[in-house]
C-alpha cells in the first residue's frame, strides 16, 4: 500500500503545463520525452546560437579538418552549427577522418542520430575538467593536433597538463549563443497562461527569461505569485537563479532531459503523497 502511494499515478506530469526556455532544437528533442508523459510542453525559446565568424574565417578555420587528429565537441550547439556549416561547403564526410571527443549524453546522442560515432565520451562528468582528465588518462594524446570548437561564452578551461603532454589544441570560438529575436513579446502571453513549471538548462537562457521585462521584479512577481516550480540542468544555472533571488523547486542530477523528466516526476509524486493514509497505516501497526 505504501509503495503503490509513493509511485503514484502512472503519469504524475499529465496535464501539467511546462514552459522550455531553451533553444529551438533542444526544445523538440525535450518535448517528445513530455509528451510520453502527458505534459503538456509550452515552447518558448530564450536563446538560440548564431555563428559570429563571417565565411572567410569560418573557411579558413574548418574547410580542412583532415590537418586535425581530433575534435573535441563540449555541447549540442556547437556540433549542430559546425556540421550544418560543413553540409553547406559539402564537406561534411569530413568528420568521419577524424576522431571526435564529446561531453554529455545529449551531445553525443546528437552526434550519432548524425551518423557519426565517438571515439572518445567520459563516463558522467560534472566539468570540462573532469572530461580533459578522464580524455588524458584514456587516450594517447601526445604530439595530437586537437580542434577545440567552442562558444564565445564557453567557460571551458584546457588544462596545462594537455599542453604539457605535447598535443597543440586550437580553440576557436566560433558561436555565441543570443536572446531569441521574439523573446520580448513573450512576457504578454506568459501572465495569460496556467503554468506548473518551468525548465531551464542555461544561465543564458535564465538572464535571458528575465530581460523580458525591464527589471527582474517584474518576472520575479510572476513566479512568486504563481507558484510556478522550476527545475534546473545543473548548479550553475541554479546558481543563476539564486542570483535572480529566486527559489528552485529541483536540481537535475545528471545533466540530459531525460533526468530532468525523472526529476520532475519524482517531485511531483512525492508533492501528492498521502500522508495522512500512512499515519493511519502506522496507528493499525500499533
């Protein structure tokens, strides 16, 4: 009896409206694992990356990746934006010459759905740190010419120790990721909607939530007068929020969508247990 009321009901996500603040890919890729569940997913796109080099450096930079022993790919956008450049130049088989190294099951769920395999993933890494010192240890990387492939914002740190090994590593940063074009008549149709949570998996895509009006309280008013919950990929976008001064209800432990569903599910069955049944239960025991 207990255990029937801690799995609750079947769908503990059915019906519950669930705004997604990413970009536009990885929203379609998250609202097929709600649907599963019965949600009801709310697409609203915070953020979307844009690629920031004009052609001729983006030519020089990656129309001859065979020079390059590796490719290191650290998030879906960067994959996504560099395979859709090479496609473009029809030099996209490219990629099958050189060993690709990816951080994050999302990302290399994107890069095998492409065709491509990886020669290189860490087994759950929380850092780019944690994903150099897992590639070093696994991986002859000595005298290596390495593609390092990034964001203008990306965070991600090359160790000393890979330099110090020999291998030559080129970072280009090629992309950032920007404030969706629409995101500033969102906010209208927002205070209209019956909404139950809110996912986010960036700190971008949090600054980005609250530029849609022209100070936080405003958005911030939203979520406490609401009682929206909110789920975060990871620590840093929850410490995002903790900046906006505003409360996370769950903190995925695994950054993917998947887990973030589970997360969901679980807060959501353990907000309706009973227990009222269980203290009766406990009375009869007695």
């Amino acid at each position: 009896m207990v255990a029937e009321r801690i799995m609750g009901k079947k769908f503990p996500l059915e019906d519950k409206h669930i705004i997604l603040t990413q970009t536009e890919m990885q929203i379609k890729k998250f609202e097929k694992h709600l649907i599963v569940e019965k949600a009801v997913p709310l697409a609203m796109p915070c953020i979307e990356p844009k690629i920031i080099l004009s052609d001729k450096e983006m030519n020089d930079s990656f129309s001859n990746l065979g020079q390059y022993d590796w490719v290191i790919f650290t998030s879906q956008n960067a994959f996504l934006l560099l395979y859709e450049y090479l496609k473009k130049i029809h030099k996209q088989d490219q990629l099958h010459k050189i060993k690709i190294a990816s951080i994050g099951h999302e990302t290399k769920e994107t890069i095998q759905e492409e065709g491509f395999s990886i020669a290189f993933t860490p087994e759950i890494p929380k850092t780019s740190k944690e994903f150099f010192d897992q590639w070093m240890e696994n991986v002859n990387l000595r005298g290596k010419k390495i593609l390092f492939p990034r964001s203008k914002r990306s965070v991600s740190q090359v160790p000393d120790n890979l330099i110090d090994l020999g291998a030559l590593i080129i970072p280009i940063e090629f992309y950032d990721v920007l404030q969706h074009d629409h995101l500033s008549k969102y906010f209208e149709s927002l205070v209209t909607l019956d909404i139950d949570w809110v996912v986010f998996s960036s700190p971008t895509a949090v600054n980005a939530f609250f530029s849609m009006r022209s100070n936080d309280e405003e958005v911030r008013h939203w979520i406490f007068s609401t009682g929206v919950k909110i789920i975060t990929i990871g620590p840093t976008t929850t410490q995002a929020l903790s900046e906006k001064r505003v409360p996370v209800s769950c903190e995925s432990p695994k950054p993917s969508a998947r887990w973030m569903v589970e997360t969901m599910k679980a807060f959501e069955k353990l907000e309706n247990w009973d227990y009222s049944e269980d203290e009766e239960e406990n009375d009869d025991e007695e």
